[in-house]
C-alpha cells in the first residue's frame, strides 16, 4: 500500500474506497455489504485507546491554558485567531491537544479551512481529539473528500475512531453520493461497537436517505432498539423525510402516524416533505391541526405554497403569520417577496418592504436580491433601482437580478450601464448575468452587440454556454429577421435544440410571414414533442396568418385526434392589495357583466382613436364578427377592464400574462393608455411592456 501524504491528501475516491476497505480488513475478517445490517458480526465492546495526552486533561487546570482556551472561544475573525495562535507558540504552548483542537474548531467555524489544515499539519501529536475537530470541520465546510481522506489517515496512524468521529465521515460520505463505501462504514461501525449511539444512529439513517437507499434506511431503522426508537424523535424525523423525498408518502404517513412522541420539527419535516410532493391539501390540514407553530412551520407553508403556484394563498399566509406576532426569518421574506414577483402584487411587496423598513431589519444579500426582484417583476423599475443602489451589500446574485430587471424592461442601456459597474466592483459575470445581457440585446435589436456578448462568454470567461443561452441568440437573430443565420446557427450547435430554441426559430418565422422555414421547423417541434401543444398552436397561428384556413383546420384536427389540449391564457391584476385573476373567455367572476360592458366601451373608445381588431390573431376560419368577439375575451383585457372599473383616474394599472401578448390586445393596449391618460404596465412571458400616452416602450419590436 502506498505511503498516506501527511500535508495534502489527494487521493482519488476510487483509491480512497479501497484503501479504506483494506485497512477495514486489517486484522479482521471482511465485512460483507448485505442488504441486511444484521449479518455483520458484531464484537463485544472493547477498550480504545483514544491518543490523548496528559494536557488534554490538565489544561483546565493551568490559568493560562484557560485564558487562551476562552480568548480561542470568543474570536470572531481569521485575523484575530491568528494573533492569538502567535502568542500560543511565543509561550511554547502548541503542545497542548486542547488549546491545537480549540484553534482547529474556531478556523474551521471561522470558514478559514486552510488554516485549520495548516494547524493540524504542524501539530506533531495528532490525537483522536484533533481528527475529529478537523474531521468535523471540513465536513461542515463541505470539504468532503478531504474529510474522507483525513479519515483514511486516521487509521493509517493507528487512532481509533469513535461516536464522535463516524457521523461527520458518514455525512461526508452521503455529500460524495459513494454508496459502497458507506456499507463498508456500517460495517465498521458495528465491528467498532458503537452502532447503536444515538448520534450514530440517526447518522446512518441520514447518509442512506441522502444516498436514497431507503431499503437500507428503515432496515436500520426497524433493528434499532426501542430504546433508540423512544428517545431519539430525530431518528423518526430523518426516515419521514427519506420516505417524501422518494414520493412514498403512505410510508412517511405510517411513520408519522406511529411516533411515540412529535415535536415541531415532526410536523414540519412531515408538511415539507407534503409540499414538495405537491400534496397541498393534506399539508394545509396538518398545519391546522398544530397546537404549537414555530417560524420553521409557517415558513414551510409559505414557500411550500408559492412553489407549488399557488401565490395568493402563500401571500395571505404570510401576513397571516405577522398577525399571530411571528418575526418571520429570511427565508420566509424572500419566499413572500417571490410568491409577489410571481403574481405581480406590487400592494403587498410594498407591504413587505414597509415590515423591514418599520422593524428595523438590515438588507442583506438574499433579502436584498428578493426585494430588487419583486419590485422588477411588479413592473416597479424605479424602486428595483433604488433598492439596489441602497443595498451596501451586493453580491452575483443582487447584481445579476438588477441587470435583468433593465433587461425585461426594454432598457438595455440601463442594463449595459449596470454590467459596467459590476465589472468594476471586481464581480465577474457569471452565465446567469450573460443571459441577462443577451435578453437586453434581443428585446432592443442590439444584434451584434448580443453576438459580442456570447463570444466574450465563451472567450473571454470561459463560461460555456447553456441551451438557455443558444435559445436567446436564435431568438436575438429571428427578431431582427435575420432568419437564415438563426437556421444556421441553430443547425451548427454543439448540442441538440431543444423544444424551445426550434421554439424561438418558429415565432420568428410566423413574425416574418416566412412559411417555407416556418413548416420545416414545425416538423422538428413535432418530433421533439409530439404530445405539446405549443408545436401546433405555432403552425395554426403561421397559417391564419396567411390566410391558409384549410391548413388551419387540418392542424386542428390532427390536435384533436392526438388529444392535445390548448393552454389558456391568464391574467392577475391587484386591485386595492386584492389580487383578481382572469382566463380566456372568463364568465365566471361574480363581476362579469359588468366587466364586459366596459370592454364594450373601451374598444368602442378605441375605434374612435383608429383601432381596429386584428383578426388575424384568431386561428380559425370564422366570420370576422365572431374573431372580434373571440379576441374580446383575451385575459389581459378582462383584466384592463376590471382595472378601470375599480382604480382612480391616474393610478398605474399593472397586468402580468401567462403568455406572450397578442397583437391585437398590444394595439388595444396603446389605445386605452391614451384614452385613459393612465400608465398602463403589461408583463408577458418575454418582457415588460410599458404603454404611456398611446405608444408602447418596445417600440413594436417584440
């Protein structure tokens, strides 16, 4: 076996798996990986030495061990723990295992992980009580394999590991996803006799969840003793958890079900592990059913909600929970300020802003980032700005959400301007920030700007472009027209287009009225995904463009038999902190027929102003009298019409669309901003539109 490098351990997990098999054999018989934990002989406990020596149990006993033990304790910086270390050498006191174990704990609390490798490589007793510090320490710091190979050195230098050593190895075993080398762990676990630790134990449990070997988990879990069982709620909590995460949620509910005892942390595993299988019903009711809520609780609701769309009731919630006098923590704000964004509640981002503001709560990098991406997506620029420039803070993230909030907004200037500041500040783009970039170019025909930018992203930084990014430069070409490059490039990617990349390639060619192209890469959508209905709505609206209504009705057909559904269109608007949502054709609000008479009125408004509906828009072969009622019922003018029904003269109205907006809804738009003398603010799924005084702030390009 080769010598085990005292300083730097670099050895590969292949070599590292089996040098550590071979020094479990050592001396022993192997220990067979079995599905069953049971079939490992167990010895009876033994004697171990643990390598200390005599300081480590007089240290408490000398004055100035102690005051360097509690100056180590009550370091803040890197900086500090150095001084301290300085004036431990001056005094000859790096002897100490205790005061060497203290600096090893503090570096690596400290996130200085070099120093904390530096310490115990220059310590020249390496005890059990400085592995285990360090081993702690790179396994919290997410240094995985150099916790794994320090293991390895262990036992290489004959120190035995204990209950204190085996859960940080087994976690860091979990991180690497090395299966095999965790049942060659269980077994020496159970060879070193210390199995059934309650720390251990749950350890166990955890690495299988995380290595989603659930069979193994509850086999673990089932040969616990009672007395494990009785006092260990975590053990029941980490298997429930296991159980959701793999979807069994009938298993995770007879876990649930069978708890000798819950505490919060019960509930909450339970509800998040229901929300994330969407399971929404189920998690609401458990909620109810809690004598004792904590923030942890209400948080898991929160974002559980809002991941699973469902941002109103996440909203209603949260304020809910400033109500029972919670103090919500930063996760929960940024889950509200997301579950705003989503919706375009602009009333309750500014509610949430307000909360921070009146208590007192300083922005930091995530709750800054959230508040900028509210306000952007709420159609509120400004205040996105004025965020961001207040934040003293900033981070990749804050300046990559304030770069596309210009972008979205159609303000690629702003957008370029705020890439420039960032760059100066000593931040490097990262592929998000480039897409950023991208969108900004394609949203304002800065072509080859945008080309500039994807080659200095590849070039330049060296970041390899995603199918995200490829997408955004057909997009940028197609927009401009510039169709036969977009094919080209598309045709010449070094991986495979996906749905939406052959997507942006078809918008642009029915945008372009270029059918030839337009049939070609209908043929592409189809094969990808046979079953989606964007592939056909695309070539329907293609050919009602050019009036083809045959081709149309064949597309139609061919949905039908396929059984492929359209998705409809919605809209959310707040109204006085309420948030009212609209579908296609929405009959059902309780306010419809009211909404529709001032529909009626704004399109006859309009036509004085020289509207007419583009009844092109509409894909079948139908009288135009019957298009134009077809296109009156799109959401986002259901949603207008509510809007002015229910705000005073002057008050921004802000819509946010599920799909892109229709042509005839964008002229219609521009009409009523006019006529209203209101800002009218739309949101679709590319871009902000912004309409003022009759004109739209795309310029018409989109």
């Amino acid at each position: 076996m080769s010598k085990f490098p005292c300083t730097k351990p670099t050895l590969t997990i292949t070599v590292q798996m089996k040098s550590l098999r071979l020094l479990f054999e050592r001396n022993s018989s192997p220990a067979k990986a079995t599905s069953s934990s049971s079939k490992f002989k167990r010895p009876k406990p033994s004697s171990i030495s643990n390598g200390s020596d005599s300081s480590q149990s007089s240290s408490s006993q000398d004055p100035l061990k102690t005051h360097f033990s509690s100056l180590i304790k009550s370091t803040e910086t890197t900086l500090q723990l150095r001084q301290i270390h300085a004036q431990i050498l001056r005094r000859h006191l790096s002897s100490s295992a205790n005061l060497t174990t203290l600096l090893i704990s503090v570096s690596s609390s400290l996130k200085s992980i070099p120093y904390a490798l530096s310490i115990f490589n220059h310590s020249h007793h390496k005890s059990l009580f400085l592995f285990n510090a360090l081993i702690r320490g790179l396994t919290e710091n997410s240094h995985f394999q150099s916790s794994v190979s320090h293991f390895l050195l262990m036992l290489r230098q004959r120190v035995r590991p204990d209950k204190l050593t085996f859960p940080f190895v087994l976690k860091s075993v979990a991180g690497l996803g090395l299966r095999f080398l965790g049942l060659i762990l269980h077994g020496r676990i159970i060879k070193s006799g210390v199995e059934f630790d309650s720390f251990v134990r749950v350890s166990l449990v955890e690495m299988y969840v995380k290595l989603e070997e659930m069979g193994f988990a509850l086999q673990v879990f089932d040969e616990s003793p009672e007395r494990n069982k009785s006092e260990s709620i975590l053990l029941w909590n980490v298997l429930i958890n296991g159980c959701c995460k793999v979807g069994d949620l009938e298993k995770a509910m007879e876990l649930f079900e069978a708890m000798p005892e819950r505490n919060i942390g019960s509930w909450n595993s339970f509800i998040n592990g229901l929300m994330k299988n969407g399971d929404l019903n189920k998690a609401m009711q458990l909620f109810d059913e809690m004598k004792e809520k904590d923030v942890v609780s209400w948080t898991t609701i929160v974002n559980g909600l809002s991941q699973n769309g469902d941002h109103q009731k996440a909203l209603s919630m949260f304020f809910k929970m400033l109500e029972v006098g919670l103090r919500p923590n930063d996760l929960t704000l940024v889950s509200a300020l997301s579950a705003c964004a989503k919706i375009g509640a602009l009333e309750a981002g500014v509610r949430i802003h307000n909360y921070f503001v009146e208590n007192g709560l300083r922005l930091n990098k995530a709750t800054a980032a959230a508040l900028v991406d509210m306000y952007a997506k709420c159609g509120n620029i400004l205040s996105a700005s004025k965020v961001f420039e207040e934040t003293k803070e900033k981070d990749i993230r804050t300046w990559s959400v304030m770069i596309w909030g210009w972008a979205i907004h159609g303000f690629y200037g702003q957008a370029i301007r705020c890439f420039k500041k960032m760059m100066f500040s000593g931040i490097k783009p990262d592929a998000v920030v480039f897409l950023a970039l991208l969108t900004a170019c394609s949203h304002s025909g800065q072509v080859d700007l945008g080309l500039n930018f994807f080659d200095s992203m590849r070039f330049d930084y060296s970041i390899e472009p995603t199918m995200k990014h490829y997408t955004l430069v057909v997009d940028l070409l197609g927009r401009a027209g510039r169709l036969d490059e977009a094919m080209k490039f598309i045709q010449k990617m070094p991986i495979s287009p996906d749905f939406v990349a052959w997507g942006a390639l078809f918008c642009a060619c029915r945008a372009h009225k270029n059918i030839k192209m337009a049939e070609l890469v209908s043929e592409k959508l189809l094969q990808l995904e046979p079953k989606h209905p964007g592939s056909y709505v695309f070539l329907s609206n293609v050919y009602a463009a050019v009036g083809r209504w045959e081709d149309v009705e064949r597309v139609r057909m061919l949905m039908q038999n396929e059984a492929v559904g359209k998705d409809p269109g919605w809209s959310y608007i707040e109204v006085n902190g309420q948030v009212h949502s609209f579908v296609a054709g929405d009959h059902d609000h309780k306010r419809a027929r009211e909404i529709y008479l001032k529909l009626e009125e704004i399109v006859s408004g309009a036509r004085e102003q020289g509207y007419m509906p583009e009844t092109g828009w509409v894909l079948h072969n139908i009288e135009e009298e019957e298009k134009e009622d077809a296109l009156g019922s799109h959401s986002e003018k259901l949603a207008l019409a509510f809007a002015l029904m229910n705000t005073s003269p002057g008050t921004t109205i802000r819509i946010v669309k599920n799909l892109r907006v229709c042509g005839d809804c964008h002229s219609l738009m521009k009409c009523a901003s006019k006529m209203s003398q209101r800002e009218i603010i739309l949101r679709d799924i590319k871009r902000f539109h912004h309409f003022k005084y009759g004109v739209c702030s795309c310029g018409d390009y989109w």
